[in-house]
C-alpha cells in the first residue's frame, strides 16, 4: 500500500471522479481486528483491511497515536457481546489523534491535513486501531499545538465521558461542590479538571499514588480510601457525584453525601453487563426496570436525581475540551507507549495492571 501525502487526498464528493482518487490512494490499510472474545492474543494486525467509503458527514482521519481505554479491553474480553458478537470481527478503539486524509461532501468544520483528536462513540465497530479511521465531523476537533499526538490521543474519550455527566446531566456551576469517587482513573482526573475549570470546588477519592497529582489538577482534598475513612474523613454535601468506581459500597457512600435536588452519576449503569447475561430482548428492558426502580426511589426518599452516564459525541464538549487544553486546563499523563504492532503486549499489560497509568498506541 503506498502511504500518501496530504497533498494526494481531496474532498469527497458525490462526483466519479472524486471517489476514484479516494479509492485509488486508500482503498485498504492494516488495521487491528478481534475475530472472537478473549485475551490478547486474539488481537490481529492485518494489512490489506477495507476502508469503507466516506458518508457525506465524516471525516478520514491518518492515524498517529490511540489510547487504550479500559472500554477496549472488556470489549475485547468479551462485554457488550449481546452488540457486537453478530458483527465480529471488530476494530477496537475509541480515542485518536491525528491528520485529516479526506473528508465527506458535507463536512466543513475540519479540512484534509489539519491535524485533529476526538473520539468514536462506546457502540461503534469500526475503532481506531487502524492506519486510516473513520470518525463524524462531530467527533473531531483541531489538535492543540501545545500537544503532541500522544498526548492528544490519551484525552478525548475520558474528558467527554466526564463531560456527559457534569456538563449534560448535573449541569455544574461556579460555586458548587462536587465529589468525585475514585479520581485517579482518566475519567476522574478529567472530571477533577473539567469542574476545578467551571469554578467548582472539588473533592476526591483515589488511591495514595494519585494524591499528590489530583491536588496538583485542583482538588481541594484527596482523599487515601485505603488509608482513611472516606465518611469522617470528607465533610459536608455535594451538589454532585461523579463515581468511577460503581460498586454498592461507593453508591452507599455518594449518596449519602449528596444535597437534595443533587446529582449522583456512576459509570457502571448495567445496560450491557444485563444485556450480555440475559439477551437483548429481556436484558435490556431489565437494565430499564432497574434504573427507572432507582431513579424513583432515590427521588422520593431523597429528593436526589440518579443516572446511569455514558460518552456521547458532543461537538460542543469537545471544542471546550480542546479548549482547556489549549489553556493548559486539562491534560491526562501517558504512562508508557507500545508501537501498534505490540498491541496484544499492551493489552497484556493492562489486563494485568502492570502499568498503572494511561497507555497509548504510537502508529509509524
């Protein structure tokens, strides 16, 4: 396959001649694909992989850089199966950073060789293991000059996931208070920043490695959940909770912690994990009856709103995203790098949490 310059692509339109010059230069490229469920060693980097023709509305995006998501790893082991089984073999990934290639007829926010990051939504199959990746012009913005690709790749889909629930669903303000359980992660370090940044006053949870940088990213307090006692330890209300974590005990707790007419919000909403156990058609309408069941207990006992909050492309959050980054508000650390041709090592090292900070795929 020859690898072209930016200068070889143009805009797609509906024209012959313009999906001939496409198709010419990338009909096909390697890409990482999962044939069934399992452990890493079922990844597969393939060459000669299709690269379906662009709808007016995206954008080919030059791969330069992937994070790997906890998202990509339980994909790849096999949840979300009731989805996606049917429709193996997948392309994993979700973030990305990297260049314009080309671009559909309608697309006008993001021009062929301008350098951008985003991230594809959790339900997609085509990801962003692959040299060429396909994302809406929604899902894409300018990359930050003050980023490297690396860096870029490890911030879209974590900040946007932090996004959904303090921007969309609480609809934080300057001056509010907000808990965020477990800030250590990706998703609760974004979440630290994206609050601190919207003048909230922000208190965390996290492990003793995470202390000394979430104070750093603007927590007021950190708080050792090994070596303190969370509930003595933090006082007062919150307008908001974010919890990372998702379990009983952290629910129990965010709760409690919450002022009326506040917002608990966890990560782990059960849709698929039900879905996956039961099949979609009884699954599904379980994850429905349990969530509806807790909105209105929580309601009616509490007087506290309860959800389930999930990454949706949002191209409002992710102009604000690029924007924090651009101030220098908002940044999530790499820990280690693998090439793309040692991505079964890098999930290896994930699933056995041998590297405890974010991991990004470098493409040559």
């Amino acid at each position: 396959m020859r690898i072209p310059s930016n200068r070889d692509f143009t805009r797609i339109t509906p024209s012959a001649f313009s999906y001939h010059r496409f198709k010419s230069y990338v009909s096909d490229c390697r890409a990482v694909l999962l044939p069934s469920f399992g452990g890493p060693h079922l990844l597969e980097l393939r060459s000669n992989v299709q690269v379906p023709q662009l709808k007016p509305h995206e954008v080919l995006v030059h791969t330069r850089a992937v994070s790997v998501n906890p998202l990509d790893t339980r994909m790849r082991a096999g949840y979300g199966r009731s989805i996606f089984e049917r429709l193996l073999p997948l392309i994993l990934g979700r973030d990305i950073s990297g260049e314009v290639a080309a671009v559909g007829a309608s697309v006008t926010s993001v021009s062929v060789g301008e350098q951008v990051f985003g991230a594809l939504h959790p339900t997609a199959v085509r990801g962003t293991y692959t040299d060429y990746a396909i994302l809406s012009e929604d899902e894409v913005t300018p990359k930050p000059d003050s980023l490297t690709h690396v860096e870029a790749s490890a911030i879209p889909f974590a900040a946007l996931t932090a996004w959904r629930g303090l921007k969309c669903t609480a609809r934080i303000s300057e001056g509010q208070r907000i808990l965020v359980v477990g800030g250590g992660g990706a998703v609760g370090l974004a979440a630290i920043q994206l609050a601190v940044a919207a003048g909230c006053s922000v208190v965390t949870t996290c492990g003793s490695q995470s202390v000394e940088r979430l104070l750093a990213a603007g927590a007021e307090q950190a708080v050792d959940y090994v070596a303190e006692d969370v509930e003595l330890a933090v006082k007062g209300k919150f307008d908001a909770v974010l919890d990372t974590i998702g379990v009983s005990e952290t629910e129990r707790i965010g709760i409690n912690f919450l002022k009326r007419g506040g917002h608990y919000m966890t990560l782990q909403g059960e849709a698929a994990s039900l879905a996956d156990r039961y099949g979609l058609a009884i699954g599904l309408p379980a994850a429905t009856a349990l969530l509806l069941n807790k909105q209105l207990l929580y309601r009616c006992t509490r007087g506290i709103e309860y959800s389930w909050t999930y990454m949706r492309a949002d191209s409002d959050g992710l102009n604000e995203i690029r924007k924090l980054c651009e101030a220098g508000k908002m940044k999530i650390p790499v820990h280690t790098t693998f090439p793309i041709t040692q991505v079964k090592e890098a999930h290896e090292a994930k699933d056995k949490k041998l590297i405890p900070g974010k991991i990004v795929l470098e493409f040559d």
